[in-house]
C-alpha cells in the first residue's frame, strides 16, 4: 500500500513546522520586547510630570509661624456635655 506522504514531504514538512515555530518565537520577543520598552516609556513620562506637577504645587514660602487658621491649634469645645 502507498502512503499518502512520501519520505522528502515529511522532510519538507518538518523544515517548514520548524521554521514556522522560528517565526513565531521571534514575534513574541519582538512583541515582549516592544511592551517593555513602551511601558518604561510611558513609566519615566508619567514620573516626569507627577515631578513638573509636585514642583508646580509645592507653595512659594514655606508656612512658618501662624496660619490664618487658628482652628489646627486646638480642639473645638463641645457644646453638648456628654453623661
């Protein structure tokens, strides 16, 4: 009986399953690759504006002496005794 498949098929197979597997390996280190580098990226730009922003909220003159609220400095009495 003949086989469906001769010998230099399967040879021709294999060299194409096994480059196929090739392609696919160096797609994903591509892939892996590229999310890598994008997420440092876009890591090291969100770090550079939360930096810009802190900067930009940080107050002018440090806040020494009184404040204008006087509250902070101590606790409000009660109005209703408590039993």
């Amino acid at each position: 009986m003949m086989s469906l498949v001769s010998n230099g098929s399967w040879s021709g197979t294999a060299t194409v399953s096994v480059l196929g597997i090739f392609i696919v390996v160096a797609l994903v280190f591509a892939l892996v690759g590229y999310l890598e580098w994008s997420s440092n990226a876009n890591l090291s730009e969100f770090i550079s504006r939360t930096e810009l922003a802190a900067a930009a909220s940080t107050p002018a003159l440090p806040l020494n002496g009184p404040t204008a609220c006087e509250l902070g400095r101590k606790l409000p009495a009660l109005s209703v005794p408590l039993e």
